[in-house]
C-alpha cells in the first residue's frame, strides 16, 4: 500500500497596506512560512527576504509567496501606495535679528507639481516653521508652529508664521526652518532650499535695562533735572514742562505731580522704558506782618508766618535775621523781605515796611534879638517847617505864625519855636530865643537963654536939637505960652511942631525957638517965660 500524506498549505501574509512619501523607504513585513520570495523585484532592497525595503516612486502591488517546511506555498499581496514628494522647499525669508519680546515674521516656500502652480493654497499642503536653540536636524525638534498661505510666488506657494515673545523667550541664537506636510511626506526647508544643514540663523537681542532715575520732588515754579541711563538714545513723554525730550537728562518744571516715561534704544534698536515720578509741592504763602511806623530811637518787633524757618533782609537793625519774630530798630524807613522755608524746602517771599518817623526837631532860632515898641523884628528856625511861634507874654511882645516878633511894650520875652509830634512819636520839640522890646525915649541938646525984643516985634530965634528912639508915635515940640518953634530957621513958626518917626526914631531935629512978637506988650512987666515940652 502506498500512504499519501496531503500537508495543509501554509498561510501566507504580506502585511497590510502602506502609504509612502516619493522614493523614500518602507519596510515590507511577511510572515507564514519559511522562506519567502516576493514579486515584481521593483524598488525591492531583497526579494528573499521577509522584510525587504521599498523604495519605489509609483504605487505597487506586492506579491508574497510564503514556503513552508514541507514546500507547500501560499500567497499574499500588499499594496504600496505612494505620495508624490514636493519637488522644491526653502525657509524663505526672515529678519536676522530681533530684539526680546517683538514679533518675527518669517516666510517659506514650496513648489509642488500639480498643486502649487495654481493661484491661491495648493491643496492638501501644511506648513509649519520650528525653533531651537541646537543647530540641528530639524526633524529632531518639538518645537513647530503652524504656518498659513501668505501669497503667491510664480508656481510656488508662500507660506508665512509669527514667532513671539512666547516662542523666543530670552536672548541667545536661535536656529529655525520650515516643514511641509503633503499626505504622508513631511520635508524640511533650510535657507538654500531642501534642508542640507542649513537652519536659518536667528540672533535675539536682549532689551537694554534703562533707568529713568529715582523720584524726585521739587518746590512749584522750580527744577529737576531727570537722569536717564542704560541705553545710547532716550525719548520722554509727557513732554508736559520738559526742556528737550530727546536726551538722557532733560530739566523738567512741571507744575504738578507728573509720572515720566523714558524709552530708551540701545545700539541694536531695542528698547525699555521705565518710569519716574517728579511730585511738585506746593509753595508756603508767607507773610511779613502788616507795615508800621515807629519813632526814630524806637523798634518794632517783626513777626513772620507761614513756614518752618525764616530769613529776612536787610539785617540793618534787626537784632537777628533767623527768627519769625525780630526787632527792627532802624533809624531810617526800610522795607524787609522774609524768605519762608516749609518742611520741604519750598519757598517764599513777602515784604513789610517798617516807616521811621523822625524825632521833631525845633532847630535854632535866628535873627534880630531886640526892637522898639510897636516895631517889628523877624525870626526864623533851621528846624522842621510848619512849627508854632509863641511869646513868653504878649504884653511885651507878639509873634504871628511867621516868626515876626511885634514890640508891645519895654522888657524882654522869651519867643518859642515849637515843632509838635508826629505819631507814633509823642514828644514835641522847642526852640527859644530872648527879644529885648527897647522903651520909648526922646533926647535933647543944647539950651536957651534969655530972649530980649523991642515992643511989637519977634526975638531973636534960638536952638536946640530934638531926637527919640523906641517910639510909638511922632513927637510933638509944644512952645509956652508967649514963644513960637519951627524946624525951619526964620519961617513957619507956631505954637507946635511935630516931628515924625520912621520905625519909631526920629533922627536929630533943630528946632527953633523966639518970642512971639504978639506976646511983647508996651510997658509990660510980666515977660513970658516956660519950657518947650517934647512929647510922644
């Protein structure tokens, strides 16, 4: 008997199907039996094997035919579909340096046929620009952020990404490059095109530390001049009270409390900025006191208000120019300023005038000391004008408003000068002078002797001289009974003559005297006789 033994087939698996980018590789994977040979051989790194690369461009079925240890076969297909590659990829364009906390834009390009040549996205394309401080394959980084359709370029597509503060987070190099998707085919763009170890270089500046000093005060209507630092350029704002806006130390004389920002940029364009607070304090109001007016050879005490120290000027008669309340004892009227200082240094200003008035001053008397009765003499002081004359007793003399003195009667008199006070002065001044009034008084000289004359006729005419001083009236030379007088030799006699005075003196007079021939009877025993009477 011939025993047929029938072995079960083996069952034969190709793996499942598979998608690919262009010419790149994939590992196929059988499995069943043995040994394993696969078909057609295109694009096959082996055909005996049973796990052979594909490398193949266009999609092929594969077949598996699996042998086992009885050489029974089996077989199976698996599909290798692949994706057509991008033909042409870079990284663009981008700035080479940027300063910490702005925004770079960058830009990349793909040329896919088919796809891209059209305006508008190609369909299907991704786009993303990635990041890294290693200047490495970029298929190795984790950092990758999406990119969108900017524009587009002849047949290529631009695509472009913001990187921002929250991607470049410090100062250093950076290195970036792009990555496009296009179904299973992911390839990387460097500066030349296809990445070939050429990431796009990307330097982040740090921001300059810029200090726009400490806070400051100053008094209203004063200055501070700011101080910036940390930068080569600065810019302030507000410009509200600042003399230039555009360097480091400007001087500012704002009148209120204003917060000042600087800007400052360093060599490489970056900028910082930081803030400054100039408070502005008020001004005290001071206050020198009311004016007054003192009495030369007295003092006033000053008093100040409206700070916490003080300083006046001028020091002439203060007892101290530091004080609120000094006592001025100067002998000329002076207007004094007081510097008030408050707590914080601020400043200010006020005036009083402190008025001398000057003692009165009567001066001295001049001018003639003596006249006669009922003449006048005038006297004058070199003391203030606009005093009062007055007479020690007017029975002797008078004085009128002018200082003319006016003889009333013989004797002597006391004429005052007297300059009243001023308040706040109190204590008038006075002035005297003696004035002498002359008493009345009329001279002779010469003498008469005897007259002698025939019956019916005039004597013969005799003389004498007649003066006076200190008169108050003309004199009169009165003849006695029987005789006549003249002041004119052989001519106008009569029984009186009068003989007038200028300023109260008659100068001396001859006065002619006879008998009258009237008075010289026949035979008469009973001649006349008397005195001539001289009066005023």
């Amino acid at each position: 008997d011939v025993v047929v033994t029938v072995n079960a087939l083996p069952t034969a698996d190709a793996g499942s199907d598979v998608t690919k980018c262009g010419s790149a590789g994939t590992s196929l994977s059988a499995s069943g039996g043995s040994s394993y040979s696969w078909s057609p051989n295109t694009g096959l790194s082996a055909t005996n094997v049973a796990n052979p690369t594909a490398s193949h461009s266009s999609t092929t079925t594969y077949t598996v035919t699996v042998t086992d240890g009885n050489g029974c076969t089996d077989t199976d297909d698996v599909v290798v579909t692949v994706d057509a590659a991008p033909g042409w990829y870079n990284y663009q364009y981008s700035d080479a340096s940027k300063c910490l906390g702005t925004t770079l834009t960058t830009y990349g390009q793909i040329y896919m046929a088919g796809v891209t040549e059209a305006a508008g996205a190609g369909s299907g394309i991704s786009a993303y620009v990635g990041y890294s401080t290693n200047n490495s394959d970029p298929s190795g980084w984790s950092d990758w952020v999406a990119a969108s359709f900017n524009t587009q370029q002849g047949n290529n597509d631009e695509f472009t990404a913001d990187l921002t503060s929250s991607h470049l987070t410090s100062a250093g190099t950076y290195y970036l490059a792009y990555k496009y998707t296009k179904g299973t085919c992911t390839v990387y763009g460097g500066t030349g095109g296809i990445w070939n170890s050429d990431n796009k270089t990307i330097t982040i500046n740090a921001l300059p530390s810029v200090s726009a000093g400490s806070d400051a005060a100053h008094c209203n209507g004063s200055s501070t001049t700011l101080g910036a630092s940390g930068a080569s350029s600065y810019s302030w704002s507000p410009n509200t009270g600042l003399n230039n806006t555009g360097i480091a130390a400007p001087v500012s004389s704002v009148t209120s409390t204003t917060t000042y920002t600087v800007t400052g940029t360093d060599g490489n364009g970056c900028i910082n900025t930081d803030d400054v607070v100039i408070t502005v304090n008020a001004n005290p109001t001071a206050d020198a006191g009311s004016d007054v007016t003192i009495c030369n050879g007295s003092s006033t005490s000053l008093g100040a208000s409206g700070g916490s120290s003080y300083s006046w000027s001028p020091s002439t008669g203060l007892n101290a120019t530091n004080v609120a309340n000094p006592t001025a004892s100067h002998t000329i009227t002076t207007t004094y300023t007081v510097t008030a200082t408050d707590g914080n240094g601020c400043t200010d200003t006020d005036d009083v005038v402190v008025t001398v008035q000057a003692q009165p001053d009567a001066g001295t008397i001049s001018g003639t000391n003596n006249t006669n009765i009922g003449e006048t003499t005038s006297l004058s002081s070199d003391g203030d004008a606009g005093g009062a004359w007055s007479s020690s007793d007017d029975n002797i003399a008078t004085v009128n408003s002018s200082g003319v003195v006016t003889g009333v009667a013989a004797g002597s008199v006391t004429i005052t000068y007297t300059v009243s006070a001023t308040s706040p002065c109190t204590t008038n001044d006075d002035a005297t002078y003696a004035v002498t009034i002359n008493s009345s008084t009329i001279s002779t000289s010469g003498s008469l002797s005897a007259f002698s004359t025939c019956e019916g006729s005039a004597s013969s005419e005799q003389s004498f001289t007649v003066s006076g001083t200190g008169l108050t009236a003309d004199i009169t030379v009165t003849a006695p009974s029987g005789f006549e007088v003249s002041t004119t030799s052989g001519s106008s006699f009569g029984s009186s003559v009068t003989l007038s005075h200028s300023g109260g003196t008659v100068n001396s007079t001859t006065i002619y005297v006879r008998l009258a021939s009237a008075s010289v009877a026949s035979g008469a025993s009973d001649t006349p006789s008397g005195n001539v009477a001289c009066t005023s």
